[in-house]
C-alpha cells in the first residue's frame, strides 16, 4: 500500500510539472515548435471519451473550470509614471471575463496549483495577434516555473517519451532538484479562488519602444475572506466563488513589478521569483467582480469554451523571452481543437 501510494506521489508530480509548464518554448526554430504541438495533439487525442467531461475535450492545462465571471477592471488615475505604457496609460473602466481554474485537480479540495485567466475587453489600439479589442492576462498561484529553461524542459520531454521521468528530476550527474521543489511547493489547498494571489511566473514588455520588462500580480483586496469550506468537495472552491459574491462583490488588485536587476530578474529562467522586496509589485488597476449568476449550465459552458492567449495583446505589453514565445501557437491550437471536437 505504501508504495503505491508513494508511485501515486511521484506519478502526480510528473503530471503537475508537464501541466505546470506546457506551453513553454523548447527552442526559437520552427521543427521545436512542431515537435510540442505533436505532443499536444497526443495527449489531446488520446483522451477517452469518458475522460471527457460533458463530451468536452479537456483543455491541456488548467483543465477543471472554476468558474469564469463578468467583472470590470478599473484602471487608477494615479500611476508612476514609469507604469504608464499601453493599457494603463490613462485611467479608465474596461469590461473583463474571468476565468478561475485548477491546473490538474477536478476535485476543487485537493491540493493543486490554481489559475485565473483575465480578458479586457474594449480596449484601443491594435493587438499582436487574436481579437481586436482584447488583452489578455495569464497568471498562476505560485510566482515560478519549474523549468528554468528551454532546454531543460526539453530534456524533460526526452526523459518523459523514454519513460524515465524520475531521473530527470534524481539523476546525480544531472538532477533537477530545484525543479522538484517548485512543483511540490506550488501545490496547496485552498478555500477560495477569491482569497489566492496569482503571479504572470513569466515577463512582458511595458512600453513599445521601451526595454522595461516587468510581471504581473493579481492580490485579494475583498474585507471578505473564505475562513473554511463551503460545501467541502469536489466543487467547493465554486461554492465559495459563489457565496462570497453573494455576500459581497470580491475586490483583486493588479500589481505591476518593474525589473530592476538585469542579473537577479532574468528574463529567460522562468524558474527564478523576482525579489518583490528589492522591486514591490505596483498597483495599478482594481478588478471588481459583483454578485452573478455564474454557475448556471449555460454559463459553465460558455467558460468551458472560452480561450485566452498571452499574445492577445497590445504591443505595449508583447510576451517575452522563449517561454513565452511558443504560447501563442501552442495555447490556439489547443483552443481550435476543443472547439472543433467539443459540441
């Protein structure tokens, strides 16, 4: 019993880490980017039909919806001047869809890393790439990555199609047990999706003609708190979303953190948290979510549908590093195929 229950451990932890960071760039050429779309395409297709939920083709990660909600993202009249690039370049009121998420867990009571995906809506000027109009914020409930590099996470992958994945995190003459670490940290249990702080884990560009790169943080800023669970279960975490609104609309702050230290906050080791005490995340704007009918049939499956991109976005905030640089490619593709397969 204990060593399945020990296999169990080691095999969720594989789980979480290809979750954690799917969608990160194994290199800048084009056979790299093809070789994690066929990865992608064959951990999509080969999904049974009764691991599909609803007849829903899971998505890739983050693969249990929450719950997604209608909220309005107020940008602050009083910003640094420094921050004052793109979307928060003049104050002002935007409507936004949230999207809150387990990576792994369909079971809300179990320890994972939870997301929260932010699309602004109506917003001037041109995007990247996707929908005009729209900029898009991808974030995560723990501030790092596991794998510090491209080239580690490929020899990831290489390790994981040899059915050796273990290794690749205990090998004495190349262990990753810094990578080990992250992915056992960032899991934790949590009473409410409104009560998590969520970071970016990877830069973007502040300023079109700017070298300034900066991440994001989305905090708790509701009177609020979920102080233990609501329904405890499988959904609990949807109950809470769901009763704290019913109390009160919930309040998140979006931080802004500058990079300050070319050396201490590299741009291309997503597996380093930048120091908040040496450069503290600003706020910049406050998302306000107010009381709804979001856990409806009609509503969960327009969440199931939905997609977000960190490439749907203004120029000023363009994704950077190779971590960043395949997520476009890779986050439509998984997005096409849902809606191709899913009714």
């Amino acid at each position: 019993m204990h060593r399945k229950s020990n296999r169990h451990w080691v095999s969720t932890m594989l789980r979480i880490a290809t979750l954690f960071t799917i969608g990160a760039v194994i290199g800048g050429d084009g056979a790299t980017i093809e070789q994690l779309e066929a990865e992608m395409m064959q951990r999509v297709q080969s999904v049974t039909q009764a691991e599909r939920k609803d007849g829903i083709v899971p998505r890739f990660n983050q693969v249990k919806s929450v719950g997604c909600v209608e909220a309005r993202f107020e940008v602050h009249d009083q910003i640094d001047r420094r921050l004052k690039q793109g979307l928060f370049a003049h104050p002002g009121s935007y409507p936004a869809y949230l999207r809150f998420a387990n990576a792994t867990e369909r079971d809300d009571s179990k320890k994972d890393i939870r997301g929260l995906s932010i699309r602004v809506r109506q917003v001037p000027g041109k995007v990247l790439w996707g929908e005009p109009g729209a900029q898009d914020f991808l974030l995560n409930s723990y501030p790092a990555l596991f794998a510090d590099t491209p080239e580690t996470f490929l020899k990831f992958m290489r390790a994981r199609q040899a059915g050796k994945e273990l290794s690749f995190f205990l090998n004495p003459l190349d262990s990753h047990l810094k990578a080990l670490w992250i992915v056992f940290r960032a899991r934790e249990r949590h009473l409410s999706p409104l009560d998590i702080r969520y970071w970016s884990t990877v830069p973007f560009r502040l300023g079109e003609d700017s070298g300034q790169a900066v991440k994001y943080s989305v905090t708790p800023c509701s009177s609020f708190r979920t102080r233990q669970a609501v329904e405890p279960g499988e959904n609990q975490l949807r109950a809470a979303l769901k009763a704290h609104l019913k109390g009160e609309s919930a309040c998140l702050a979006f931080g802004v953190q500058l990079r300050t230290d070319p050396e201490a906050m590299p741009l291309e080791d997503a597996s380093v948290i930048w120091d908040e005490k040496a450069s503290p995340f600003v706020e910049v704007a406050t998302i306000t979510i107010p009381d709804q009918a979001f856990d409806t049939t009609e509503a969960l499956s327009r969440c199931e549908q939905s997609s977000f991109n960190p490439w749907q976005s203004l120029p000023a905030h363009e994704p950077l590093g190779r971590m960043n640089a395949v997520r476009r490619a890779v986050y439509a593709y998984g997005a096409a195929l849902r809606h191709k397969e899913s009714p």
